[in-house]
C-alpha cells in the first residue's frame, strides 16, 4: 500500500515538473500550439490508486470525436463534436475529414490516458471520455480541448457531462475569434 501511494505521488510529482520544461519550448520543437492553449496537467480524478495513470493504445481513429481502444471499445471524446464522416445516413461534413485526419495523426496507434467524467458510457454505448495525449516530458496534450481550440469540431456539452464546460467554451471562442479549422471555411 505504501509502495503504491509513494508511486502515485512520484507520478503526480513528474508531470508536474515537466509543465516547466513544456513552457520552455514544447511548441517549438515539434509545431504544437503553445502550452498554455491545450496541455494539461493529468487531474487526480484520471488516476487511481490500482493503476496510476489509466492508459490505453488507440488502434483506430473512427472519427474526429470516436476512437477505438485496446479490446475494440469505442470511446466517443467529451465535449467536442466534430463534423462526420462515418455516417451513411449523412453526407460528409464540411471539415470533417480534416478533423478526422487530425486525430488520427494525434492518437491512432498511441497510448492514451482516458479520463471520466459523471457518465461512463453514451447511448450507443460507447465510453465517454476526455483523451490527454502524454508527452515525452510528463505533460499532455488535451486532445478534446485541442481540437476545438484549433477548429476541428465544435462545443457540445451533454449534461451532466461538463467537468470541463468553461475551459472547453473558451477554446471554442478563441476557435471562433482567430477564424480557425471550420470556423474559416465552413463559415466564412
């Protein structure tokens, strides 16, 4: 028990440290927008005294809001709502092909950390989760934030689902603002 609480503290302490390091330079050497836009300290609700950092591989990137997980659990991202590309009753949405491009260049084939919020699972049961992408230095990329920071979908808050509601209104305004991803294309 002692062992797991010291492991628990040495990883909290790491991925602090690390917001140092990212603020130093992260977004200038490998093209992300700069740290205070979408990285995240991992919050203590992501982690758990069993397994400190709740990870998973993504091994297929569905759309700009769905992945699919290790074991084929289909995980649909919190509060972020990207135009679609899969649905055969739909034609594709105005940037959705760029959103769905974009996370699967951010997450197919990597290892993410899957954060709850009130509810576990949406009515199509899929998992519903906010996704952070972690960094070489201990920081991550909050992909849900990311994504509609820079234009890729849009806010969409389900009750009671809003852990993150003002964080997530503020990318979005800021998506709006700058004209960015659709904001600039699908609604010039």
């Amino acid at each position: 028990m002692q062992n797991t609480k010291l492991l628990i503290l040495c990883c909290l302490l790491i991925i602090i440290c690390g917001l140092g390091f990212l603020l130093l330079g992260l977004h200038q050497s490998n093209g992300l927008p700069a740290p205070s836009v979408s990285t995240a300290t991992i919050s203590q609700e992501a982690t758990s005294e069993a397994d400190p950092v709740n990870t998973s591989l993504v091994t297929k990137v569905i759309d700009g809001d769905t992945i699919e997980i290790e074991g084929g659990e289909k995980v649909r991202l919190i509060g972020v709502d990207t135009p679609e590309t899969v649905d055969p009753k739909k034609s594709v949405g105005c940037f959705g092909k760029e959103a769905s491009n974009k996370n699967k260049q951010l997450v197919e084939g990597k290892k993410v950390i899957l954060e709850s919020d009130s509810e576990d699972m949406d009515r199509y049961g899929r998992l519903l989760r906010y996704v952070y992408l972690p960094l070489e230095n201990g920081q991550a990329l909050f992909i849900d934030d990311f994504l509609i920071r820079e234009g890729y979908g849009k806010l969409l808050i389900i009750p009671p689902n809003n852990k993150y509601q003002e964080r997530l209104m503020e990318a979005q305004m800021e998506a709006r603002e700058g004209r960015r991803g659709l904001w600039g294309v699908c609604f010039p």
